[in-house]
C-alpha cells in the first residue's frame, strides 16, 4: 500500500522538488480488493510543497499518507558529523527491474536467499530489486524507497521466532532518490516496552 501512496503522491511533485519525507497511517487491513486512491494538495511553495492521500475500500478510509516535497539547492558552507561505515551490499549486481530475487544478511553471514536460514538474533539486512508496481509501467525511486521503508518492521524485529509486531505507521524520509533498480534496508535499532515497540532502519542503495 505504501508504493501505491507514493505513486499517487509524486504525481503532486513540481519539477526541481524532491519527495523529502513520506508518512503512512495504516490503521485499517487493507482487503485483496479494488480500492479507491484520492490526493490533495495541502500546501504549494516556493521551496516546499504538501500533499495528502487517502485509500479507501467499500466506502471507508483505510490507510492514509503525507508526502513533503523539497526544492532541491546548493549545500551549505561548513563540515558536519555524520556516520561515516560502509553499507554491505551484494558482490553481484542487477540492472534489471525485478531481475533477481529478494537476498537476507543476518550479523556477519553471507548474503542468502533462505528466508528460514535468517530466523535469528541477529542485525538484519534485505536487498530487493523491485519489478512494477504497475503492470506495463516502470517503477520509480519513490515508489522502490516507500515499498522497502514499509519492511522496516520486519527488518527491525526479526527474530528467533520470527516478526512478533504489526506496524500501524511508517515514516520514510530521504535525502535524495535512490539510484538504480536494486536497495537495501538495515536494521539500525529498536526500543520496546509493553509491547510497543519502535524501529529504525537505514535505506541505501549501491
């Protein structure tokens, strides 16, 4: 559903913007069924711009999302901390939508295909290389980085006995588009309590 949003959001992104930031309110299951797709702009400047989306089934709103586009400029003077490690990412690459299948790195392990190999304690990685969204349409960065974010959940609480919590939100907020067809999502950390739980995660690409 989060690809989806994104998809009907950017149609509301002005040239030279980016999708800064995407929240998705998923408050209602959302049935294998036609749906219905609405977005508003809320707010239109001259460096940001505001949208809203909601989704719909049988007359009821079940999942709605916000999109922040920003203009795109010139750094500011200045250095700045930031997290300076390498990403792992898989020795083989793909130039193809959705030309390979979904890979899972638990801890130090290699790279595997088997979902079941993965069912442990340790940090998670998944690499995907999405195809369409939408059957004879290409899919875009925004749609890759809002399908992915929304594994966040699973990323984060993946465990020994598998993924013990239900995400009702997700925010994805970037720093510019992904480039190429294939991404990655790290768990980066979690924070429970009476079973609430929040995760984080990192997306990044090659």
């Amino acid at each position: 559903m989060a690809g989806m949003l994104a998809r009907e959001l950017e149609t509301h992104c002005p040239e030279g913007f980016i999708p800064a930031r995407l929240t998705v309110d998923l408050y209602q299951p959302v049935d294998n069924a036609a749906f219905d797709l609405r977005s508003t702009v809320v707010r239109r400047g001259s460096r940001i711009t505001v949208a809203d989306a909601a989704l719909s089934q049988d007359g009821q709103q079940r999942v709605r999302a916000t999109a922040v586009f920003l203009t795109t400029g010139t750094e500011p003077p200045g250095q700045l901390w930031s997290r300076d490690e390498p990403l792992p990412v898989p020795p083989q690459e793909s130039a193809v939508p959705g030309g390979t299948p979904p890979l899972f790195k638990s801890g130090d392990r290699d790279w595997s295909e088997d979902f079941a190999a993965n069912q442990n304690a340790d940090r998670k990685i998944f690499w995907q290389n999405l195809p369409p969204l939408v059957a004879g349409e290409p899919i875009t960065g925004f749609q890759r980085a809002a399908i992915l974010g929304d594994s966040t959940n699973h990323v984060c609480h993946w465990g020994t006995e598998g993924a013990g919590y239900i995400n009702a939100d997700v925010t994805v907020a970037l720093s510019r588009l992904p480039i190429g067809c294939e991404l990655g999502l790290r768990a980066d950390n979690t924070i429970a309590s009476a079973g609430v739980s929040i995760g984080s995660a990192t997306l990044y690409d090659r």
